[in-house]
C-alpha cells in the first residue's frame, strides 16, 4: 500500500487563489451519471494556468521560472509510458464518523483488465485522495498525483497540469478524487469504446470495452450501495463486477487477465484491515478470483482480531 512521506493534509485541497474551477472534458459532481463518450469529448482544450505552475512551485520549493506551463517541476515524460491498455476502473470518495465521533474520508480505488499485473501500474491511493492511470499507462501520474494531492493542491488542478507535462497524454487516461472535488480525462488517442463518468463522489473510466454500458452500469452498481454497510473493498469488486458482466474488455482473445482494489482512510490510528489492499496479478477469471481473494483475507483479519484483541 503507498504511504505518503510526510503527515497527510488535514485541511482538504489548497487551491490556487488565481483558478477557479473549469470544467472540460468532464462533468461536474452530479447526482445522476453521465456517460462522457469518444463523439461528446475526448480531450481538455485548457492549459493548466501559470498560477498553478507558480503556486504548486512554490510549495515544493521549485523556482516558478522553471514550472512555467507544466507540472511543478516535472520533466516531460518521455519514455515513461508502460505498454499496457489498461481498461476499466472506479475511483470513490465517501464520508463516515469514526468510532470516535470524529468526521472522516474514506478513498477507494479499483481496476481490472486483459492483461496480468495491473495492481502495479494503474491504482493509486493515500489518505489524501484516489487516482487511476490507465490506456496507454503513465503510472508517473499516479504517483506524482497523488504527491501533489499530498501537498494540498486540488485533483482537477493537480492531474491537468502533469497531463499538460506528458507528452503522451492524448494516448492517456487518468481519473480521481480528492476530499472534495472529482477529475477525469479521455485522451483522443484512447482505443474504442472509451469514455468515462462522472458522479458526485466517484469516477468511473475505461477504455477497449465492448460500450458505453460497462461504465454504465459499475457506476450505477456503486451508487445502488453507496455509504452502504458493506466494506468499501467488497462494493468495489461488486461494482467491477457489473461491468465485466455487462461486456468488460472487449479482448476476448487475450485469457490471462488481473484485477486490484485499493481503500485507504484519513483515520492516523486505525489499523488498515488485510482486505484493502489485494491483487490477482494473473488470472482467466479476475472479479471472481479479486473476491475470493477478499473473502478470505477479511476472514484471516476477523481472526486476528478475535484471537488477539484484548479488549
């Protein structure tokens, strides 16, 4: 599971006082999703501001001259992309009280696709916030976002601005969510069908599905269970779930397929249950397996802790 370095930001995302949001090539928080498909929009026309380059440059301690219409002081990606069409996943935001009382924010994340491993290259979580790298994969967005999230920039400012430094991000695809806001971006050269969807809390995205139903239909698997009572990592698998039945990847001739799920927390001292972060790196039937996976890890974790609480 990724840690951050440093404290995570308890202050929710620091935006620049020069931006305002600037919705393009997604939609906003709603409360009913909407399919963004390859004919509606496919590309960000916006340059993330100098403001951002300036004020993100100055958090990391980057001289401004050097962040100047990029991500704060990243080089362009060149020869960073894995060879990997990743294809569908689902970022999830969700608020909850602790045992304590105190408000808190869960983040969940989770992918499958027609290829082995995508544990390692597309889900990205911390207690700031979730994202997703996927198409041709920049697994550098991902791990850059998620150190900007850190800092306190905002996820639509944060992932604009390394989209704008990588020099692939027409092949790209990259979504996810903050304490508060949503982002998620096709790039035109992503393989049909893609697109992706926006809710108020989570973002779904794929590419090389057999239609716009499978993005359709995990969204709406989420929203059916939302803050329900289950974990986050089982109504995660559940609405991976709904997608693959509703078409997945369209690759049928590709067999060795995988799958991961990703859930972290804003709480300092509780203890990250065995069940939130799993992978089935190599498999001919990836949901089925991700579950079994968890079924059993939450058993193995109930009976740590029956055996050993001492409460």
């Amino acid at each position: 599971m990724y840690r951050p370095s440093a404290p995570p930001n308890r202050r929710g995302p620091r935006r620049s006082p020069w931006i305002r949001p600037v919705h393009c090539g997604f939609v906003g928080s709603r409360s009913v999703p909407r399919v963004i498909s390859t004919t509606r929009t496919a590309r960000c026309p916006r340059e993330p501001p100098l403001a951002l380059a300036r004020t993100a440059a100055a958090l990391r301690r980057v001289p401004a001259k050097k962040a100047e219409n990029v991500a704060p002081g990243a080089e362009p990606f060149v020869g960073r992309r894995h060879r990997a069409d990743v294809t569908f996943s689902i970022c999830v935001r969700e608020r909850y009280t602790d045992d304590d009382g105190d408000d808190r924010v869960r983040y969940g994340v989770a992918v499958t696709t027609r290829l082995p491993g995508v544990g390692a290259l597309c889900p990205f979580a911390s207690a700031d916030g979730a994202v997703a790298t996927q198409s041709l994969v920049n697994a550098e967005l991902g791990r850059k976002g998620l150190e900007y999230l850190d800092d306190g920039i905002a996820v639509d400012d944060a992932l604009r601005a390394l989209l704008n430094a990588d020099e692939g991000r027409a092949d790209r695809q990259v979504h996810g969510v903050d304490a508060a806001e949503t982002f998620a971006f096709s790039g035109d050269g992503c393989r049909d069908w893609y697109g992706h969807t926006v809710g108020e809390n989570y973002t779904v995205a794929g590419n090389l599905l057999t239609g716009e139903e499978v993005i359709a239909d995990a969204a709406a698997a989420y929203e059916s269970t939302a803050h329900g009572d289950a974990p986050l990592a089982e109504r995660l698998i559940d609405a991976l779930a709904a997608g693959h039945a509703a078409g997945g990847d369209r690759r049928t001739d590709l067999d060795v397929q995988s799958a991961a799920l990703l859930v972290t927390n804003t709480e300092t001292e509780a203890d990250d249950p065995y069940y939130d972060d799993l992978r089935v790196d190599a498999t001919e039937t990836p949901i089925a397996d991700l579950r079994t996976t968890y079924e059993t890890a939450k058993r193995g974790y109930e009976a740590v802790l029956e055996k050993y609480d001492e409460t």
